[in-house]
C-alpha cells in the first residue's frame, strides 16, 4: 500500500502535476523514512510549523519536539533548509552575451587542464548559462561524443542557445577535421530542434579560436540545416 501510494507521488512529481504541501513533505521524508509511511508524520509537521519552509529552517531540537523525528531525520531536514540558503545566497550561472565574454568564461575553466574536454553550455532566453556538461576520455590528444548523447541533452534541457567548447593540450588552437566533424553534427542536431548554436572555441597553448569569429560557424550553419538539405525538393 504504502509503495502503491509513494509511486503515485513519484509519478505526479515526474508528470509536473501540482502537487499539495504535505504530499511535497512526504517525498523530501521518503529518503529519511524508506519503509515507513510519512503521511502522517508530513501532517504534523505541517501542523507545527505550518509550511515547508518553515520545517526545513527550524532548529534541530525543535524539529525533534515532533513525535517521530528523530537526530537524524532532524539533520536531514536541517541540511535541506541549509542547501536552499546556500542557493538563495549564491549568484547564478554567468550570463554571456557575446563570444568576447564566452572566451573569457571558458579561458578559466579549461586553465590547467591535464586532458582534453569538451563542454556544452546550455543558455537560456536570457542568456544565463544555466546547465553545463562536460565530456572526457582522460586522453590528452582526442575526446569523443556521441550525436545521440547531444541530443539527449537537447531534448532534457530545451535551451535557447548552446555554446560549445574544447581544449588542445599541445598543440595550436587551430581546429582539426574532427573539430569541424563535431561541431557540423552538433549545428544539425540544433537546427532540428530550433535550437542556436553560437559558438564553437578551441582553447589551445596559443590563445583560443572561434568558429563564430572567424566566419567558419556560418559556413557550417548554412550548409548543414534542414532547409538546405529539403531545398532542392521543394
């Protein structure tokens, strides 16, 4: 019964259903309680603190008050009430705006690098970078996406925008035929998803290449898009 019940809930979550107060508290407490069933128990706490955020910011002894919570149910809940402070206290994703500030974005994170990466930057309608995914094959020479795992990512995220980048350990920024392999498979992959690839850049031991500087993405962009593949049957 009470896996019957906490499926249901999953399964609301997953949907994006709307969801009342106490069915939330009842999932944050499935972890803490894996066999139990926390109905009651996200009812009383309710009826102590009267909201979530009141529960998961109440001292520890207080939280303890409530029958059926225990240390380690209270710190649990403690620690979810300190990781939303710590969201609400940071600042967001970087916002870029242009291919200067990307280059700049990027130039910190591939410093140092022993391997060769490869990131995707997903940006929203506001330009904020607001999920990154990095791919590696520890090898200093070669990393290897496959198209499949690009569009995955599209379909999860849905950004407005993806810049994408990568670094050459020891040797020049330069792109390679497998850079403009990748980066034509990853154009395509946006443009039949109505998704904008800005940029590509190569960071290299001599500075960092653009495909968008250089005029080389809209080469790429013009001739791989659907409609230049459908215009000769049109």
């Amino acid at each position: 019964m009470h896996e019957g019940h906490r499926q249901r809930l999953w399964e609301k979550l997953k949907n994006g259903d709307n969801l009342f107060e106490h069915e939330l508290l009842e999932i944050l407490l499935f972890n803490a309680y894996p066999r139990k069933n926390v109905n009651p128990l996200a009812h009383e706490l309710l009826e102590r603190f009267a909201s979530i955020n009141e529960v998961i910011n109440a001292d520890v002894d207080e939280l303890m008050l409530v029958e059926g919570v225990g240390e380690n149910v209270a710190l649990y809940l403690k620690c979810i009430g300190e990781c939303m402070r710590l969201k609400n206290n940071c600042e967001s994703f970087a916002i870029i705006k242009n291919t200067s500030e990307f280059k700049q974005f990027i130039s910190a994170r591939f410093r140092g690098k022993l391997h060769e990466v490869l990131e995707f930057y997903f940006l929203d309608r506001s330009g904020r970078v607001a999920r990154i995914c990095s791919f590696t094959d520890k090898d200093p020479d070669k990393v290897d996406v496959k198209p499949e795992e690009i569009i995955k990512l599209i379909s999860v995220y849905r950004p407005r925008g993806v810049y994408m980048a990568h670094n050459h350990i020891d040797c020049p920024c330069e792109p390679s035929v497998a850079d403009d392999n990748i980066t034509k498979k990853v154009q395509m992959i946006c443009n039949i998803n109505n998704v904008r690839l800005y940029d590509h850049c190569i960071c290299g031991p001599d500075g960092i290449y653009s495909y968008f500087l250089t005029d080389r993405l809209d080469k790429i962009a013009a001739e791989y898009s659907v409609a230049n593949i459908f215009k000769d049957n049109l």
